[in-house]
C-alpha cells in the first residue's frame, strides 16, 4: 500500500515598509491562490504612510499583522519566520506577488521531495519603466549555477520565488541583520552552500522593477556589495579554485557598479569601479564595460550616431571595379 505524502503548512511572509501602494496587491495575491497559505504574516517595519492601517482594515484576523519600529529589512524577515509556524516558508515583497497556483504547485513539489531544503521558481519580471514583460531565471545549471552564476548575481533567485523548510533557519541561522541590502543573496547563499537546492523553470511569481533608484541609494547599496563579498572572500575556500570563483564573482559586481555610474554621467565613480574590478580579476570580457564608457565620454548622442555610422560603413557593398581596370 502506498503511503501519502505529508501535507506540509506553508507561511507567507510579507515584510513592509511604507509601500501602502502596491501593498494590497502583494497580500490580494498571497490570499488569493488555489492552495490557500497556512499562515500569511504582514510584518510593518515602522512604516510611516499608514501601511499597517491598511492591513488592519482591509483584511482584518485574515492576515497576521506584526508592527514594530524599522529595522530594515533584514529584521523584519527574522521577526516573520520566527513569529511563524509552519512547516515552508516563503517571503513576498510587497511591490511584489504569486501567481494564483504558486502555492499549490511549489507546496506539491517540497512535499514530493522531502530531502529538497529550498526550492525556487522562475519570475515573471514587470519592468514599468520600459513597459516590458520578460521571464527570468527559468533557465539554470544545477552543476555551474553556484560557482558562476549566483555568486556573481547573474541569475538570482526572485526573493518571492523561493520556499525554504522552516527548520533550515535553526540550523543556519537567519538573515544577517548587518546587510540591509544583499540579505537574501546571503541567506540564499549559505543555504544552497550547506544543502544544495531544487529548481522550478515555470515562472509562478511575478517580480516589479520600478523607477530607477537615485544615486545615494544606489551607493548605499554598492557599499553592502562589498560587505557581503567580504563576508564571503573564503566561502568558496582559501585555495586558488575558491579564490577564482570569489575574484570572478567580485569583479562582476564592480563592472556592473561601474555601467550604472557611466549611464548617470558619473564618469570619474565608474572609471574607478572599472580599476578596482581589473585589479581583482583582470581577466573578463570589457565590451559592455568599454562600450557604457566610451558613451558616457562622447555622450549619448554623438555615440549614437557614431555607431550608427561604423555600422553603415560595415554594410556598405564594395564596389567592383570596371573592366578596363580588372
């Protein structure tokens, strides 16, 4: 006689912080799934635009609502699972939502692989600044995604898109309260580091990618960049392999840093975002890299139009010469 699979409970957790906005799309979006969540706990970090209110009113003894004053949020993660106690647990921005059968089809498939610790989906990503819809991540290598993909933040996994068994967080701690950015890279990092992880290629979240952050928000979060890669210089080891692998993944951090400086005309920040990634791995293909610069140089439409121009000579016939001169 065959045995039936455990029904594992399954906890949603939406941290909070003054995104009254999009808010009530995210939670509409955890309630609203074909296999209804065990537990949906909205944490308010302190938000000061009434996005607790929201909750309250709108949901009521639906929703856990958790308030505490902002501690970024890294904390507000750790007070969710903590406060939780189902079996799975997933996180949900809250500019962000699940599509309605996410849970029923991830909560099937960590039930079906009881010794899978974390799991992740591809995502649909919703780019409102250029009106484009794409999937992302729905495409990986189980055997390189580690050592090549993740670490240098190529393929993340969309933070909503992830399930984790709620005993994994006693084990290897919770979120690094210290990274108020980057804290689910490392969370995710050190998980799939100790465990390994399972993959889903159907996209069953949806991720917003809004206005572009302005410039201090954008150096706060490349200064994180650096305290995770210091936090993880020998997570690959101390021999030359790890140190490949931690050189390879830095310094494309540091040319991706160096491409948004160029593209906001802040040449002398990228420049030297450029030296520092060649210094720790000079070793890398620098089209792109080159090709922000020289815009960032000549501006935007002298460029333009001088790619447009080399690309027309490229294309022009050569002409064959006349008989006499044959």
């Amino acid at each position: 006689m065959l045995m039936a699979t455990p029904r594992l409970t399954i906890a949603g957790i939406i941290p909070v912080y003054n995104q009254r906005a999009t808010l009530a799309e995210a939670v509409d979006s955890a309630l609203n799934q074909t296999r209804p969540a065990d537990e949906i706990i909205v944490v308010d970090d302190g938000s000061t635009d009434g996005s607790g209110d929201l909750v309250a009113q709108r949901y009521g003894d639906r929703v856990q609502l958790i308030r505490q004053k902002n501690g970024g949020a890294p904390v507000a993660f750790n007070t969710g699972i903590r406060a939780s106690h189902s079996d799975l647990v997933s996180l949900l921005g809250a500019d962000d939502g699940w599509m309605p059968d996410r849970i029923e089809k991830q909560g099937a498939f960590m039930e079906a692989h009881p010794s899978c610790m974390l799991s992740f989906t591809a995502a649909v990503l919703k780019d409102e600044v250029n009106n484009r819809v794409s999937v992302e991540g729905n495409v990986v290598d189980k055997e390189t995604y580690l050592r090549r993909d993740f670490f240098q933040e190529r393929l993340l996994p969309a933070g909503n898109g992830v399930m984790v068994r709620r005993a994994v967080f006693d084990d290897v701690g919770y979120f690094d309260e210290s990274l108020r950015k980057c804290q689910d890279t490392d969370m995710w990092l050190r998980i799939m580091i100790k465990y390994g992880f399972e993959h889903i290629p159907e996209p069953l979240v949806w991720v917003r990618r809004g206005p572009h952050r302005t410039e201090p928000d954008m150096s706060k979060w490349f200064r994180y960049h650096e305290l995770y890669f210091a936090k993880h210089r020998h997570t690959f080891g101390r021999g030359w392999r790890g140190q490949i692998v931690w050189r390879r993944g830095y310094s494309s951090v540091l040319r991706k840093e160096a491409i948004w400086y160029f593209q906001h005309n802040m040449g002398g920040k990228a420049l030297a975002k450029v030296a520092k990634s060649v210094v720790v791995w000079p070793l890398f293909d620098s089209t792109v890299t080159f090709k922000r610069g020289l815009e960032w140089l000549l501006g935007p439409q002298v460029y333009s139009g001088a790619v447009a121009t080399f690309r027309r000579l490229l294309r022009r016939p050569r002409r064959e010469p006349a008989d006499g001169n044959r």
